[in-house]
C-alpha cells in the first residue's frame, strides 16, 4: 500500500445519495487503501435531507462552509462554520442548510468502534477549545474526543506556521483535510503539494512532515485512532518528538 495518498476533494466526483438528498464525495477510505478511517465531504444545496442513518460506526461531522442545523433524535443543534459534531454508533440524523449558499461538511467513519454504551451527540464549537502546544511551534484544537462520547478517535485542528518541522510519525491512523493554507507533505522521498481541499492519508507509523510552504498559518482538520494526543509523536529513531 502506498503510505501517504493526496487526493484533491474538488477532483472526486460528487455522486447525489437519492435516499438521503446529500451529494457525497468520497475522499478516503477502502477505495484509496485505507481501512482505518472512511473520509467523505457531504453537500446539501439547500432544504432539508432526509434522516441518514450511519451503521455500525462513530462519525464525526465539521461544518467547513455554510449555515444550518442537525437533528439527532428530539434534539436540534446550530450549525455553523468550524463546528465539530460526534455522532454516537447506530445514531441518525437530518442535516437542514438554513443559509444563502451550499452546506458543506467533512465527514470520518470510525469502522469497528471501541465497544461500550453509546454517548449522545454532542456539537462542538472550534473557538470554544483551548489552544495547545505540539511540536516546532505548532498549536492544536480538539473538538472531539473521548471526553465528548467519542471512543475510538480523536477530531482536532491544528495549526502550522510557515517552514517545515523534522521528519516524525504517529502511532495512529490519520485523515487529514486542509482547511487554509498552502504546503507540501513530505513521506518516503516523495513530496506533494497540499491547498485547501487536499485529503492525506497518513497509515500508522509513516515517516512524514507537512511544511508550510505559504504566507500564513496552514490549518488541517485531522481525525486519527485510536483516541489520543495530537502531540504525541516520534522521530524516526522511534524516540519521542
């Protein structure tokens, strides 16, 4: 399998799910070699969806534009741009764009979830998380996680100041989704320019870097399990970052 797959979210083409109203572009998952995590962005021109029910799994949704809310069961929740949504295993929901233009959400699939009870949904908003510091300068957000009901991963932002940090890895399965910014991820020799937009897969253990090649901040969404610290990383000797 190929360690580090890029794939341009505009690129996909977007296919209309007729039983749910959504049109969903599949970024990440089986299809790109990757079993961990299923990565899709969702899209709701306007009006209401009808109920989408999400299995046997943990889901997280992150509004990346437009306005609206979300129903899972009785209870309705605002949405707005930069707000992170857990939705628990077997759970359903409707989606309802309430705003001028296109509703647009990043959705992760955690397949095979840790087992226990489910915890209610929970709706989070970015800009109400604290900042925390990772390597090279580098700042994160989470949004969901074990703490929100989530089990089996961890949902963050995080933020890279220009210039490249060292070579690390994880010892988690990661999704990525640029948000802002422009850069360049480095793994296995290999080097592929990244914008908003770009969807990286990144398999547990990969050496890699993401080098912020652009003027300002270069900010990803990112969804990794298991559930743990962004900041928790090693060089590639295996000793601690």
């Amino acid at each position: 399998m190929t360690p580090v797959v890029v794939v341009d979210a505009g690129a996909v083409p977007p296919r209309r799910n007729p039983e749910t109203g959504l049109t969903v572009r599949a970024t990440l998952g089986p299809a790109t070699g990757f079993d961990a995590l299923e990565q899709a962005v969702l899209e709701l021109p306007g009006g209401r969806s009808e109920p989408v029910a999400i299995g046997e799994v943990e889901e997280t949704l992150y509004v990346l534009e437009g306005a609206g809310t979300i129903e899972v069961g009785a209870t309705a929740h605002e949405l707005e741009p930069d707000a992170g949504i857990y939705l628990p295993r077997a759970s359903r929901f409707v989606l309802e764009n309430t705003g001028p233009g296109t509703l647009r959400l990043l959705a992760v699939r955690i397949p095979d979830p840790s087992p226990g009870p489910p915890a209610p949904a929970a709706v989070r908003r970015l800009t109400d998380q604290p900042s925390q510091p990772a390597t090279a300068s580098r700042a994160f957000r989470v949004v969901a996680g074990p703490e929100t009901g989530l089990r089996s991963a961890t949902q963050f932002v995080g933020e890279i100041p220009v210039g490249r940090a060292p070579d690390h890895f994880h010892t988690y399965d990661e999704a990525i989704y640029v948000l802002s910014g422009e850069g360049v991820v480095h793994a296995g020799g290999v080097a592929r320019p990244v914008s908003p937009g770009s969807c990286i897969q990144l398999p547990a253990r990969t050496v890699h870097c993401l080098e912020n090649t652009g003027q300002g901040p270069l900010r990803v969404l990112g969804v990794f399990r298991p559930a743990g610290s962004p900041a928790s990383a090693f060089y590639p000797d295996g000793t601690p970052a």
